[in-house]
C-alpha cells in the first residue's frame, strides 16, 4: 500500500482552506462562485491528512475530491474541520458538501443528502504486532481496554456492543491517529476502526497487526437536506470518474489495488 498521492498544485487560501482545479461559473449550484467547498477532517490517512509539509492534504477522499470539481469545472477548497462539528458545518452552510469517509447509515439518510457509495469499507480490530490476546471476533474484546474514534461508526458498533452487555473499558478519542499513538504506548489493548484506516497502519508500521474484519460500509459524500441539485451533479460526476478510470486510478495509486469498483457492482 502506498502512503498517499501529493495533490499537485495545491495552495493554502485560508487557514485550514486549501483550493485546486479549473476556475469556471457554477451557476448558483455552489455556495461560492466557481467553488466546491469541501468540508473534511484532514487526520484520517489513507483517506485525508497532510504531507509531510503539514499543510498539503493528500489521501483518497482529497484527491477524489479534486477530480470530481475538475469535472464540475470549478476550483475546489479543503475546509479542515473537526468530526464532532463536521454535520454542523454542513447544515449551516460553512461548505457545500462533505468528503471524509462518511459511512452511508439510515440516521443520516433521515437527515442529510448523500451521492451514490463510492467505496466499500468494513470494520478492524488491530492489536499490537505479536500480542497474546486471542481475538476472533468483538466478542473476544471483553475486559480488554478498546480504542476508537469518538462519533464514527466505530463508536457506534462499539457502543452497541456494550448495550447487549459486552463489558470493556472504551477508550474514545477525537482523531483516529492518537488511537494508534497510545497504542504504541501501552495504554490501550485493542482499537476498533475502518479496514481502510487499519490497512495504512500496518503498512507504515511492523508495530501492529489486523485480526478481525467485518460489518460491511460504504462512503458517501454528505450533503445538506434538501440540496438535490448539487447532489444530482456530484452524482453524475462520480458516475463520469467511475466510467472513464479515473476512480479505480485513484484507489490503485492510493491503496495499490482496487477497492472501488466493488461499490458499482
């Protein structure tokens, strides 16, 4: 697995606002004239975080994003915000939609837009390289000190997990990378996170290891209620990146294989 594709010709406009791509009229469809606001937690690599430099966004979800605007013919502007404010933005209009690995579920369904899945994902248990424990399922998880990211799906199948009686000490934190980080510091026993998360790890790292996967996901790009007409052009760009390569170009250079086309299937 490769660790990212360098968005090129990506420029710091604002703080936590990076922008890219062919300047054209967007007609009202977009908040801002020629724009494609997107709102993203930029911490979660593969899918979006920095280089090296610290500023420029890179992963999956950004470069995605990218092509999708250029087929839009407009600009694109990264807006870094955190996952616990992430809807909020959308709703109130600070973006236009939302690019961040975004799991497709009925309570969001209930209250937001979303474009057609672009990607499959399932859930990782990750243990420490060589540990003892003995983990076949989330079951095996009981008694164990258990990290996640607080408000993503991961939470909630833990949380679930915990109602039906499975008794763990949850360890819940705002970006996915300090699961990982405390971890490395044995402060924790397992972490439970998206495969696409665990697969980027285990690859950076001879530290950790995947020894459960399931509950099968996908992404989508998130937008506000009631916003059809952006939603109908992002899908009909997505369906244009699908059929002409573009998406499954991203996914090899990204993950060294194709985990898109599935989603079309």
């Amino acid at each position: 697995m490769k660790k990212g594709m360098t968005v090129v010709c990506a420029v710091l406009v604002a703080v936590g606002i990076f922008s890219m791509g062919c300047s054209k009229r967007s007609g009202g469809l977009t908040l801002k004239e020629g724009v494609l606001a997107v709102g993203m937690e930029i911490g979660y690599p593969p899918m979006e975080y920095f280089d090296e430099d610290g500023q420029t966004p890179i992963g999956f979800d950004v470069s995605m994003a990218a092509a999708l605007a250029e087929k839009m013919g407009l600009k694109v502007e990264y807006v870094d915000t955190a996952w616990d404010g992430i809807f909020a933005g959308v709703n109130t209009s600070k973006y236009d939609c939302i690019i961040s690995s975004v799991t497709i579920n009925p309570a969001r369904l209930a209250v937001h837009n979303f474009s057609k899945p672009y990607i499959q994902n399932t859930l990782a248990i990750v243990l420490p390289k060589g540990s003892p424990l003995k983990i076949d399922s989330p079951e095996d998880l009981a008694g164990l000190g258990v990290a996640y990211q607080e408000e993503t799906t991961s939470d909630s199948f833990m949380t679930e997990l915990a109602e039906q009686g499975l008794q763990f000490t949850p360890y819940e934190y705002d970006k996915v990378m300090y699961c990982f980080d405390e971890m490395k510091l044995g402060r924790v026993d397992a972490i439970m996170t998206d495969l696409l998360v665990a697969y980027e790890y285990v690859a950076r790292s001879d530290q950790f290891e995947i020894v459960w996967e399931g509950g099968e996901e996908q992404f989508g790009i998130c937008l506000k209620q009631g916003n059809d007409a952006l939603t109908e052009a992002l899908n009909a760009a997505l369906d244009e990146l699908f059929e002409d390569g573009t998406m499954l170009s991203i996914s090899d250079e990204i993950f060294g294989m194709d985990l898109v086309s599935a989603v079309r299937q």
